[in-house]
C-alpha cells in the first residue's frame, strides 16, 4: 500500500514532538535533581572575602553539607545573613540555576550591606557552657564542666591557621578587638570567629549565635585546585 505525503509527514512531525518532549523532560529531571542535591546533601559556596584565611582563600570554592549542623571545637561552618531575612522558595531556585550556571560566583537575590546581608563561613571556637576569654586575638577556653582554660588550638580536632598581622598605630579603636574579658555561653550559643583576626567580622562584632543560624558544615576546599583541603 502506497503512503501519502501527508500520511508521512504527519508520522515524523509526530516522532520529532516526542523526540522533544523526552529532551524536555530529560533535562528538568537533571535540574530537578541537581536542585535537589545541591540544597539537600551537598551544595557548593563560593567564598569572596578573605576573612577566613590563609585556610579558606578568597576566589575558592568550598562544599558544605546541610545534614552537619551540630559543629564541634574547630569545625567551620556555613551561617545565614545576620539581619535573618530570608529568601523565598522561588528566589531560591533561581539562585541554583544562576549559581550553577556561572560556577557558583553569583546569585542574584540574598545579598544585601557587606555585614548583614550576605552569609558567611566562620570557624566554631566555643561551645555552649563553655567559658572563654580572648587574649592577643587568641581565644582560650574552658570547656563546660572543665576546670581549666585551654587555647582554641589546644581543643580543636583538627589544625588550622589564624591570620594576625600588625596594624599601624592610627588604626587604634578600629576593627576587632583582640581582647575579651572572661564570659560563659549559655544553652544554644556558640562562639565564631574568622580566620583572619583582624579583617574578619564574626561573634566580636555581632555576639554569639543560635544553631538556627548554621546552615551546615564545611567539609572542604576544592578550588584553587592547589589549595583542596578537608577541615
């Protein structure tokens, strides 16, 4: 039996559409699962200040992981904006796919003044009960029902550096301090700090943290390629 033009071209327009709608459904299944993925086990920051090094460098990139947000002495974590505004689910969606399309340098909702609007990676140095004092940039602790007072070092799984530098004389008042008097956590509060003691502004500035606030832990450095670590 002979087919018809008509017959013929009806049948590949037809193939052509399911070829199409099996592309379209292919690749929001990848996002889907991408978006998933990234919000929900693993999702990469992109770091664009230099308060957290020499560990963590400005430009790097770093993984962080949602399901570890009870941090130990040490441990760096990933924390929301200060002033608490959040971003709504549609804008969230939209800051994955612009984020993974431009290599997790921007995002275009989330980011508001340099101190509050923007969250930021700082380093767990006292837990709740413990007591702490900072001496010369350095934090000492006495972990809760300890009876002594150790170096942040000392209590740390895990070595890590601290940049302290010296300022000029004009700078006197300006900046963190690197001095606190003794004081004692209470439940449900930690204390931060960045790496770089004298630019970075962490729990001197802005006062201790909730665990609401931790987004999860950061597990590694994976950019620049030279400087990949684990913390």
């Amino acid at each position: 039996m002979k087919q018809n033009v008509g017959d013929y071209s009806f049948e590949y327009k037809k193939r052509q559409q399911v070829k199409f709608m099996h592309a379209v459904v292919f690749f929001v299944s990848v996002f889907v699962f991408i978006s998933i993925f990234l919000n929900c086990i693993l999702f990469s920051v992109f770091v664009n200040s230099s308060s957290m090094e020499t560990d963590i460098c400005r430009g790097g990139i770093v993984f962080v992981s949602p399901f570890m947000r009870n941090p130990s002495r040490g441990q760096v974590v990933y924390l929301s904006r200060i002033d608490g505004q959040g971003v709504s689910a549609g804008k969230r969606l939209v800051n994955t796919a612009v984020s993974f399309f431009s290599l997790y340098k921007f995002t275009p909702f989330g980011r508001n003044s340099r101190m509050t609007g923007n969250d930021s990676i700082r380093r767990v140095v006292a837990l709740p009960g413990d007591s702490y004092y900072m001496k010369d940039f350095v934090l000492y602790v006495k972990p809760a029902g300890q009876p002594h007072f150790l170096t942040e070092f000392e209590l740390s799984a895990r070595p890590y550096n601290i940049s302290i530098y010296s300022v000029p004389v004009e700078w006197d008042g300006m900046g963190c301090s690197g001095q606190i008097p003794e004081t004692t956590l209470g439940k449900d509060e930690y204390f931060v700090l960045a790496d770089n003691r004298i630019e970075g502004l962490d729990s001197r500035i802005y006062g201790v943290i909730s665990s609401s606030r931790i987004k999860g832990r950061v597990l590694c450095q994976v950019f620049p390629f030279g400087k990949a670590k684990l913390f």
